[in-house]
C-alpha cells in the first residue's frame, strides 16, 4: 500500500512541475568547443547555439581531427506541438531527426 501512495505522489509532483521550453535551455547558448590536444588524439569538435528567440535555439556543429573535417550537423531546439522540447539534428546537413527532451535540471538536458 505504502507503494501504491508513493507511487501517486511521484506522478502528482511530476503532473505538477511546468513543462520544459527553450528558454530554459538558454544556457546551452555560445560556443563548445574541444580543441584537438594530445588527451583527443587531435579529434577536434566545435558547437555553436544561439540564445532563445522565438521559441528556437538554433546550432550548428563540425568535427575533425588535424586539419581535416570528419563531418557537420545543423541543429535545432524547439516547442512540439504538444507544448514539449525536441532537439533536432540534421546530420551532414541531411534530413532532421528529433529527440524529445526527457529530463533536464539547471545545467544539463538529455
């Protein structure tokens, strides 16, 4: 029985809690980037994401080793239809593929 109660509370707190939006991901905004040290074997990222406006982050992504680019992404952060988050990717450029936002906290989202 204790359970069954815990179990309620839980999806009450979760029903509760406002759902994500973009802009609370506007700390992603500016630049990522691993430099190619020695400790990446020269592997090389950079990631670019602009603030929140309008209800969208857009990004944008390339990776390398040495001087040569391994590949490229096109990146988006946006309100589904239903009021959630997604984050979609268009790899080398292609057609986007989206993730829905399943949890997040101050300084992270998966």
């Amino acid at each position: 029985m204790t359970g069954l109660f815990a179990g309620l509370a839980a999806l009450l707190l979760a029903a509760a809690a406002p759902a994500a939006t973009v802009d609370d991901l506007g700390w992603m905004a500016g630049s990522w980037i691993e430099d190619g040290s020695a400790d990446t074997g020269g592997r090389w990222t950079e990631e670019y994401w602009t603030g929140p406006r309008g209800g969208v982050m857009l990004g944008a992504s390339r990776s390398g080793r040495g001087e040569l680019l391994g590949e490229f992404e096109f990146l988006r952060l946006q309100a589904d239809a239903d009021g959630g988050v997604s984050y979609l990717a268009q790899p080398g450029g292609g057609a986007p593929v989206a993730f829905r936002l399943a949890r997040r906290d101050a300084a992270s989202a998966t």
